[in-house]
C-alpha cells in the first residue's frame, strides 16, 4: 500500500460516525448504472411462441411493415402483445453467430404479437430489450393507426408517434384511481333548444350510436351542451372522446363537466401538458379508470375503452390539423374511429364546414338544428358597410371606421365591452401607394412594405429599413395602409375613446375572458376572448382581406371566422349588434347576415361537386423541385381515373421569411401537382401515391419529394 493510499484509509478510520453514516447513505441511495441491452448471444429462446412481431420505429416507407425477431427465455413474461421493445436493427446475413444475427444499432419499437413460428427463413435477432411491462398498444388502437397510415399514404410508425406519448417511468409506477361508476342520465337541458336535441342525449343514455352535424345557436351554451352529451353516453356505461381546437374551449368544456359530474371522472389531454402528467392520464384512460377524454388534436387517438361517443368541435379550425406526418385530420380521425367502433358522433359548430354538409347530404349524419325562430332570437342584429357606402361617407374617406361602425362603438360602449375583429396582427402589415394603390415593395429583393410602428417601415422579407420610397409606376411618395393591423386599430379606436380601456388579443398574447364593463377588445380572428354577459357589440373589419384570398375555402374560412365573433356577442333582444365591413351582395355576408351557414355549406358543396371539387373529390398535392416532381409523376401507378392538375410554381420562401406548412425551404424553387380521383376512389390513389414514395426512398432518392392528402389550401 502506497503512503498516499494509507493516508486515504488513515483518514476514512478517523472520520467520525456520523460522516461514515452520510457516506454509506449516499452510496446507498446513488443509482445504480443501467445496463445496456445485451445480444443474447447463446442464451435460450422461450419454450412457447419463440417469435416476436415487432413494429420498429422508422418512418421511412419501405420499412412500413413488421419484423420478426427471437424471444429470449428471460424476456418471456414480460414480452406480451403491445408492450415497447428494443431491438437491433440493421444487420446483414454476414453478421451471423451459432445461428443467430447479431449487429446493428438498437432502436425502438412495439410488440405486436407472439408467433410459433416466423414466415422468415433465415436467422432471427433476438429481443434486446423490452422497456416496460406495460402494455401501450393495444389491438384497436394498432387498427386504427393503420386505417389512418393507409388513408394519408403514411407510414404506422409515425401514426404511434402521434397516437402514443412518450414513456415516463414515474408516471408508469403511480397506480391509477380506481373506475368510477356510471353516472345518471343528464336532463336535456339546453339541448330542448334543439328540434331533435332531447332524443340525442336519449339515445347516447340507451347506448346507442347517433350520428349528428349540430349547428350549436351562438352563445356560451355549447360547452354545457358538449357535457351533457358525454355524461349522456357515459350513463350508458360507455366512453367518451372530445377533442377541440385550442386549450381555451378545453378549459371550457373542462369546467362543464367539472361542474355537470364532478372531479375524477374524466382526462384532459393537451400537448401543452408536461410529459409526465400526460402520459398519467393517458395510462389512466387506457387502464379504464377514465372513460371520458377532452383535448387538442393531441387526444384523438386517446384509447377510450367502449367508446360510445366521438365528437369534435369547430371542425374547420386549422389546429385540427396535425402538421407532423402524415398530417391527419382529427374530423377525418374521428370518422374512421365511429366507423371501426360503430360508436355515436357528433360534429358542432357556430359554423358549417362544407365536408359536414356532405355527411348530411349522403345521409351518413343526421342534422341537429334548432328552429329559425329560435336563431333569430339568439343571434345578433348583423349590419353591413359595403364599397358603396363607405364612398358616399365622408367620415369613412378621412378615417378608417364608417360613420355606422362609430355610432356602434358609441352606443355599445353604454352597456358593456365592443368587440374589434382585424385580420392581421401588428401595425400595418401592408402599404401601397396612396395614389394608384400599388402594392409598395422594397428596393433589394422586391418583398412587401410593413410599417412596423409609427415611423418604422421596413421589408417583410429581409427586414432592411425603407426611407425615401417612391411609387415605380405613378411617382408617389404617400403611402397607405392595404391592410391595418391590430396594434395600428388599438390605437386609433384609443384616441377616439380616450376615456375606454383598450384591450387586445392575438397570438402574442390572447385573452380568455374580459369583464363585463365597458372597453374596447381588438382581437384577430380566433383569438377572441370571451366576456362575461356576451359583448355588447362587435365590429367585422377588413372583410375584403379575408374574403379575397385565393384559397378555394376563403369564403367558408371568412364566414366561420365571422360567426365565432359574433356568437360572443349579445342577442338582437339584448341589444346586440354586429357591424361587418364588406360587400353586402357577397354569399358569405349574405349568410351571416341570415345567420345561415348551413345553407352556405350546401351551395358550396353543390358548386364543388360540379367543378370536381374536395370533398366531392379526394385530392393529394405532390410538391418538390421540379425535376423531381416529374420524376415521381411519371413513376407512380395511378388509377385509371386520376387527373393530374399541373404543375405549377409555389411561392418562394424569402430568407427570414416565416415559412408556410408544406411550403420550400427558403430559396428553393419548387413545384406543386394536384391529383384528383373520384369519389371511392381515394384508398387507391393514396396506395399508389405511397408505394411509389417507398420505392424512390428504397432507391435514396436524393431531392426530397413530399406528398399530402387532403391539403388545406389547394388555391
């Protein structure tokens, strides 16, 4: 022993007790290092069912398929159907040892099933790991998933991504509470409201499936509504799923069903959650000690044993869909879940979306509406302000707010807050010329013009600041706002209502509820938050801005916008009015006015079933650099009937530039095709559309080649 080492020990030997104790105590509780997974090389295989199906974790498409590997003797209890594995993936035949493959990198996976014997002829792998007990994926679950992989021409492996949560092992060794029994069957409530709303929750409390597009009347009602339809269905003993578009209209719904049932009795599933309380009560749900779900379109695939309801609110909202492959829809999720489960469902709004009027057009849903009497008594006086008035007032030519919408302001102001929807957030998002209305464009790289603040106008795409500007085509030097942003409408209004708080609501900052005294909201669309009592009344501005977008859904898309406004406002009794700014002759105006967005829905579906038209049709977009998109074209194996629509160039993205969903990288200049089949034409199209992807991913195709069913914005 070195003298360093008998000082060491010297020292330990002097210690006093108590600072021995604290060591031993450290080195007691200090974690013990994880061993990694081992080959299993020589080790005994299990005696029954030796063969382990595995869906590894790659979204690659080639790879969309199951993989058989060895079970070990020592992995044998705990390999069970549907539990995550770790396994080595990659291995050639040449890394072969006493008959079995070796080699590798070790990647995730799920168990799917135990097999006798494997359909492969050469050496198998064994199981390296299994990762926990617990059994996540279960048989419906896995069918689902694949019915939805098969519809968006995706892979199952990233389909789990989004339907499985990331493990927690904290959360994994909590129990969950045990299953509470069945609550009574709720009173109808404000579901008398609705002509056929009674016999809805009645036959949810039966156990039966109905399936309904319920067009909700505007007010605060529709989140009670929402609870009694699912405590309807848990009476029965069944389960519920809710899924909704933003965590505002969850914590609604939440504190509906807190109040109609009390705690304990259903989840609440968000991405916004922490990983660990997450995965808590999504075990909880897949363990049956909850029957009822809300959530984001983070929920949609929650495993709610007996499922008897599937609803879905504010179906058009784009948070509904998901934007990582292989971007399903949560309405088109839910089809297929009250499909496979043949469970109730049911579709709400203050709006209609053209694919809900096509489920009551084929009969597949039934309508749930309440009479015009009864509409005309909750909705709010809607007011237009078209070009031609806005000519002939000389308020309007000199401000920005038409005499109408001030003395709406003004009035409303008596008796409590006034809502102020704008399409665009900030200051000024655009500028043209003051004379010939030109859009104005920077002078380096051509982008638009925003005036940031006051005196700041700078590029939107590479941000350089903008002095001394003149108009290329009539010599001006004035500029003028195309469009006029939040914080630029908050400040105006607050100078002309100097003695009026002024609040605003947006994506930086988005209010959930104001009081009811009276101020001035400025909110853009989505973001308007809710006031106690209802507003007493709103102004629609910038309709054009909406309206004309070239996006085959901008009339829809404006109209549920609209709506969702002014369903927060008070009723015409009440005194509520909503003053819109657009061109009265237009459908969508007309519809609001009306408060008809199901007969709006109806005339869209018709004109789209003529033109050949989603959801007439089904559609996918195949999008990339143009030499790659021609290469794709003209290797893939489309159905007789396919028409394929370009291509055509899509924008390109500026440096800086906030890059749209699906859209190029920044300064790549890419092409976009559009493919169209029939109606029951769609698993065909999305088949061929995948299995060419998975050969040209097979061959290392270098340019990358995306494609998407259902887009969003087809122009």
């Amino acid at each position: 022993m070195s003298s360093e080492n008998g000082q060491a020990a010297g020292g330990a030997e002097g210690a006093p007790p108590e600072q021995l104790a604290l060591i031993r105590e450290s080195v007691r509780k200090a974690e013990v290092p994880r061993a990694k997974p081992r080959t299993w090389r020589g080790a005994a295989l299990a005696k029954e069912l030796p063969v382990a199906r595995v869906l590894v974790d790659k979204g690659a498409l080639h790879l969309d398929r199951y993989f058989d590997y060895a079970v070990p003797e020592e992995l044998d209890a705990d390999a069970q159907p549907g539990v995550r594995v770790r396994v080595r993936f990659g291995a050639g035949r040449h890394r072969v040892r006493e008959g079995r493959r070796e080699g590798g990198g070790l990647i995730d996976g799920f168990l799917v099933e135990r097999l006798a014997e494997s359909d492969y002829s050469g050496p198998l792998a064994a199981l390296a790991q299994v990762v926990s007990p617990e059994p996540v994926l279960s048989e419906e679950l896995l069918g689902l998933a694949r019915a939805v992989a098969d519809r968006y021409a995706g892979s199952l492996a990233d389909v789990l991504q989004l339907a499985v949560p990331p493990r927690s092992a904290r959360a994994e060794q909590r129990p969950s509470p045990a299953a509470l029994p069945p609550p009574p069957a709720p009173e109808p409530g404000s579901w008398s409201r609705y002509e056929q709303g009674p016999a809805f929750l009645e036959s949810l409390a039966r156990g039966g499936a109905p399936r309904a597009v319920w067009n909700a009347l505007p007010g605060p009602g529709w989140s009670e509504e929402l609870a009694r339809a699912v405590t309807a269905t848990l009476a029965s003993g069944r389960g519920a799923l809710v899924v909704l578009p933003d965590g505002r209209a969850v914590a609604r719904v939440d504190a509906a069903l807190t109040a109609l049932l009390g705690r304990g009795r259903h989840a609440v599933l968000t991405a916004d959650a922490g990983p660990e309380k997450r995965y808590a009560q999504w075990l909880a749900v897949r363990r049956g000690s909850v029957r009822a779900v809300i959530g984001t379109r983070a929920a949609m695939f929650a495993p709610v044993r007996d499922l008897g309801l599937v609803a879905v609110w504010d179906d058009g909202d784009d948070s509904h869909s998901e934007q990582h492959a292989p971007q399903p829809h949560a309405r088109e999720v839910l089809l297929l879940r009250a499909a496979q489960d043949r469970c109730g469902f049911l579709l709400g709004g203050w709006s209609c979306t053209v694919e809900a009027a096509q489920l009551v057009e084929t009969g597949w849903a039934r309508p749930l509406v309440a009479g015009r009497e009864r509409v005309r008594g909750a909705a709010p006086l809607v007011r237009t302000v078209g070009d031609g008035d806005l000519a002939r007032d000389e308020a309007a030519r000199a401000a920005r707010l038409p005499t109408l919408a001030w003395q709406v302001v003004r009035e409303g102001l008596r008796h409590g807050p006034v809502l102020v929807q704008v399409p665009r957030r900030g200051y000024v998002p655009r500028m043209a010329c003051a004379r010939c209305r030109e859009p104005a464009r920077c002078r380096h790289c051509a982008g638009p013009l925003e005036a940031r603040g006051f005196d700041d106008l700078r590029c939107g795409w590479c941000g350089r600041e903008e002095s001394g500007w003149h108009c290329p085509e009539c010599g001006g030097f004035r500029l003028r706002a195309q469009v006029v942003g939040a914080r630029r409408t908050a400040e105006e209004l607050g100078r002309a209502f100097p003695a009026v708080a002024v609040r605003t609501s947006g994506r930086e900052h988005v209010l959930d509820t104001v009081p009811a005294a009276p101020a001035l909201v400025v909110s853009t669309p989505g973001a308007e938050p809710v006031a106690e009592g209802g507003y007493a009344a709103a102004l629609l501005l910038d309709g054009w801005a909406m309206l004309g977008r070239p996006d085959l859904r901008a009339g829809e898309d404006a109209l549920r916008r609209w709506i969702g406004a002014a369903a927060l406002v008070r009723p015409q009794s009440a005194g509520g009015t909503v003053v819109v700014v657009a061109e009265p002759t237009l459908r969508p105006v007309q519809a609001l006015v009306r408060w008809d967005p199901v007969g709006h829905a109806v005339r869209e579906l018709a004109e789209r079933a003529e033109l050949g038209f989603p959801p007439v049709s089904r559609m996918a977009a195949v999008s990339g650099p143009g030499r790659a998109v021609a290469e794709f074209l003209r290797a893939v194996e489309l159905p007789g009937e396919a028409e394929v629509l370009g291509p055509v160039p899509l924008p390109v993205t500026a440096a800086g530039q906030q890059r749209r969903p699906g859209g190029p990288p920044p300064g790549e200049h890419w092409e976009r095709s559009l493919i169209r089949v029939p109606p029951g034409r769609g698993a065909a199209l999305a088949g061929a559309l995948k299995a060419a992807q998975a050969a040209r991913t097979a061959r290392g195709a270098g340019e990358a080649v995306r494609v998407r069913i259902d887009p969003p914005d087809i122009g």
